[in-house]
C-alpha cells in the first residue's frame, strides 16, 4: 500500500514536503508519480522518478517548483513544493508507475491560503 | 492531449449496463489510454490500461475499447459498488492527462 502524509494548511509562498510510504511490494523495483486532484477539476500528472531518483520529470506547471525524490531504504518517496500558490490547494497523491498507475494512495489534502 | 468524458453524469440503476466516452484532442499513441474508478475516501482504482486491458482482479464486466481519439469503458450488470466516478488518462504523450471525470450515479 501507499500512504501519503505531509499535507496541511500553509500560506502563499511557503513550502511543503510530501512523504510517501510504500510496503507490500519491492519498491525499488517501481518508477513513482505524484498526481494532484484539484477540487472540482480533474487529475493532473505532477512527476514522475524512476527506480533510482536519478531520471525525475515534472509537468510544465510545477517544473521548477517542485522535486521530487526517493529514499530505496526506507520504502519512502518525497515531493517537495516551493513557492505554492493558492492554485496548488488540491489532494495529492502518489502512485506506482509511470504511465498508468496501478497502485494509489488515499491522498493528503494541501490547502494553500493566507 | 486534452482528454474530454461524457457524459458528465450518468443516472443508472444496478443490472444496467453503462457506456462512458473518453475523447482525445489528438490520437493517443500506442493505444495508451488507462480508466480509473473513484470514490470518496478510497485508493483510486486501476481499471483498464492499454486500452483494453483489464488490471488484476478488475470483473469482467468491465471493459475498455477504443483507439486514436474515442475510447469507451463499458460497464455491464452494474452492481452497486459500481457507482463512483470514473476518470481516463492518456499516457502516450507527455505530460499524461485526465479527463475531467464522469460520474455514474444512482438513477
């Protein structure tokens, strides 16, 4: 299962880590993707790193803002958001694979306000 | 590639069956298109990818069709926990994209 922890009301301009856990299977073996839903509005593909954290892609939205990274060890996978603004208050989550994801987690609501 | 569904809500009542449209702004390669089913307080759940394919555990009555611009997810005998709202992605073209979502209701 994925669990996603982190979220939480911040102000515009601050910053916010996201943590993803993973067990139940051999993470390192996995790509991982951070997906938002914004309410109201559909899915929208955030990022994505391969098995290593060593290849990551990011959509045009958030490229520059937001990284991503991983820790193999402990099953733990990261995005990292800076300069959030009131446009980036959605639920977020992370998901096995790149492409399709097969495996999701519950999300955690981010809530951008001052 | 801008994904669009229709309908946005669909009224139906269990044991009938359900057509939901997905269509692509520009053809999607390699038949790379995936469905998921939403509920509130749930894991999204993988559907369909590939089009076609149905994802482990996923009933038959379950399907996926559809190549280039229309893709269609059927749903026959719907049960009740079929009702939620089901979202298709496009994953041939970055950056991946969702529809906005149709929602199959209760009628």
């Amino acid at each position: 299962q994925l669990v996603e922890s982190g979220g939480g009301l911040v102000k515009p301009g601050r910053s916010l880590t996201l943590s993803c856990a993973a067990s139940g299977f051999r993470f390192s073996d996995f790509y991982m993707t951070w997906i938002r839903h914004v309410p109201g509005k559909g899915l929208e593909w955030l990022s994505y790193s391969d098995t290593t954290g060593d290849y990551t892609d990011y959509a045009d939205s958030v490229r520059g803002r937001f990284t991503v990274s991983r820790d193999n060890n402990d099953n733990l996978f990261y995005l990292q958001m800076h300069s959030l603004g009131v446009d980036d208050t959605a639920i977020y989550y992370c998901a096995r694979r790149h492409g399709f994801s097969d495996l999701w987690g519950q999300g955690t609501l981010v809530t951008v306000s001052s | 590639i801008l994904l669009t569904q229709s309908p946005d809500t669909l009224s139906l009542s269990p044991g009938e069956s359900a057509t939901l449209s997905c269509r692509a702004s520009h053809i999607v390669p390699a038949l790379s298109l995936a469905w998921y089913q939403r509920k509130p307080g749930q894991a999204v759940r993988l559907l369909i990818f590939n089009s076609s394919k149905r994802a482990t555990g996923v009933p038959d009555r379950f399907s996926g069709s559809g190549s280039g611009t229309d893709f269609t997810l059927t749903i026959s005998r719907l049960e009740p926990e079929d009702f939620a709202v089901y979202s298709c992605q496009q994953y041939g073209n970055k950056p991946w994209t969702f529809g906005q979502g149709t929602k199959l209701e209760f009628k």
